[in-house]
C-alpha cells in the first residue's frame, strides 16, 4: 500500500515537472537556448492564478488569463532578448537568461511582495479515494489529467499537422525550411507562447496545491527542468515527459527512505550525477 502510495505522489510531482520541462525542451529543441527565464513564466503564473481566482472566484478564467499572459509575454522574450543574439555563441543566450530569470525574481518581489500570496478559499481540496486505498485531492487529480491530456494534444501537433512538422523542420535545417516558405519567426513564436503557457499553466496549479506562491517559486524548478531535459535526451519531448514522471517517483521514494541523508532536491541532483556517469546521452536518448 505505502508502495503504490509513493509511485501515486511520484506521478503527481513528476507531472508538474513535466509541464516546467515540455518549455524548456521546446525551445532548447528549436534554438538549442538553455532557457533559464522559462521558471519566471511558472512563478507569473501562481501569482495571476492566486490573484484572478481571489478576484472573481474562477479557477478557469485564472487559468486562462494566466496562460494567456505568460504566452505573449513569452513571444515578447524571444523577439526583445533571443532574437537579436541567435548568432552569438550558445553561452551569451545562458548569460542572458540567466540575468532576465533574477530580474523577474526582483520585479516579482517588488509588485507582489516578498512574503508570499495565498488563495483565500482554495478550490478542488475534496478528496477522493480510489481503488479503496489511494487518496487524492481533487487537484492532484487534475494535474495528472491535464497533463496527460497536454502531452497527448502536443504529440498530434507535433507528428500530425503541419505546424509540428514546420517546426520539425526548422530544428533539422532552418535555411533549407525557410526557402521552402515556412516562416521561421512565427514558428519561433510559437514554441516561445506554448512553452510559456506550460510553465503558467504548472504555475496556477503549484500556487493550488501548495496554498502559496512568493517570488523564489520558480528557482527549483528551473533547475529541475534542466535537469530533466538532461535525462530525457536534451530536446526529446517523450524523453522529457519520461524523465520528469521517473524523476518524480525517485523523488517520492527518496523522501521516505532516504531523508536521513539527503532531502527532496539533493535526491534528484544526485540521480541525474549517477545518471550522467553511466549514460551522459540522458536515459532516454534517441541512438
């Protein structure tokens, strides 16, 4: 029972880790940019999701302007900060990134405050129990299904239509896919405004199911987000979603059994440590 109880957690954690990372693996994917600013659009999500439900009472609509919000904001980075030094060398982006992820930290600080904001009434705390022994709020239900759900949307996207086969295309050979009359800034945008949304989208419901967003929210998972892009193959998509569920079942394990020792984000750190000794190409690394 405690065993299925710890994989159960595992996929809950591992599915926010998974919609931090899809981002970051879009646009690593398409630039081949370590964006570190990414965990900024994460942390803007919780706040507008903690201040839209507290005004109006709707999660949805939070979710909505939220994603919304992070998307074109998202756009707005890739066109003002990415754009302009595309032809730089990969580490001045790092740099960059780096430098745009502490500024937001800031402003974060700023606006909000550095004590952090909680939901007035929180939505989807009932708890559900299935198979007789397996308990859940409704909101970590949620999580696992809309994350599911986006993977499954982003896969037909990706392999089915022909933005995703556009966007395929300008990762293999930009010059050659622009003679052919695909239009490399729209697709750009495009991975920047989804990615975007993502880490909003896991933001809303990080601030939910913690009761709490401040302006460091984002730190951790950023850095986990890297890691996982790492362990799934830097720029596979079913890599990272693979990575992010595997990383959050050994984070779940790793709290009950190895606590004494270590905490929850050293466990995962020292997995992806082990991991690059014996397999440096991530676990899921296509030959």
């Amino acid at each position: 029972m405690l065993f299925m109880e710890l994989i159960s957690q595992g996929l809950v954690q591992g599915s926010i880790y998974a919609l931090v990372a899809l981002g970051l693996t879009l646009v690593y994917g398409l630039l081949r940019i370590l964006h570190v600013a990414h965990a900024s659009f994460f942390t803007l999500g919780g706040y507008i999701g903690v201040l839209v439900t507290n005004a109006t009472g709707s999660l949805p609509l939070a979710f909505l302007i939220a994603m919304l919000a992070a998307g074109l904001m998202g756009i707005a980075m890739y066109r003002l900060c990415y754009e302009p030094i595309l032809k730089q060398p990969p580490f001045v982006a790092l740099i960059a990134s780096i430098g745009l992820y502490i500024a937001f930290e800031e402003v974060f600080r700023i606006v909000f405050g550095a004590s952090g904001l909680s939901y007035q009434a929180p939505p989807l705390q009932e708890h559900v129990q299935l198979f007789g022994f397996l308990n859940f709020s409704l909101a970590e239900l949620m999580v696992m299904a809309s994350t599911a759900i986006i993977i499954g949307i982003l896969g037909y996207l990706q392999n089915k239509t022909r933005v995703g086969i556009a966007c395929q295309a300008t990762v293999t050979d930009p010059q050659m896919a622009e003679s052919f009359g695909i239009r490399l800034r729209t697709v750009r945008d495009l991975n920047f405004f989804i990615g975007s949304a993502l880490a909003a989208f896991a933001g809303v419901w990080v601030a939910l199911l913690n009761n709490l967003v401040e302006p460091t929210m984002g730190s951790v998972p950023s850095y986990k987000g890297l890691a996982i892009i790492v362990l799934g193959g830097m720029g596979s998509v079913r890599g990272t979603l693979l990575a992010a569920l595997v990383l959050g079942v050994i984070e779940s394990f790793g709290t009950i059994y190895l606590s004494q020792f270590l905490d929850r984000n050293a466990i995962a750190f020292a997995f992806l440590i082990l991991v690059l000794m014996f397999r440096p190409q991530g676990l899921f690394a296509k030959k």
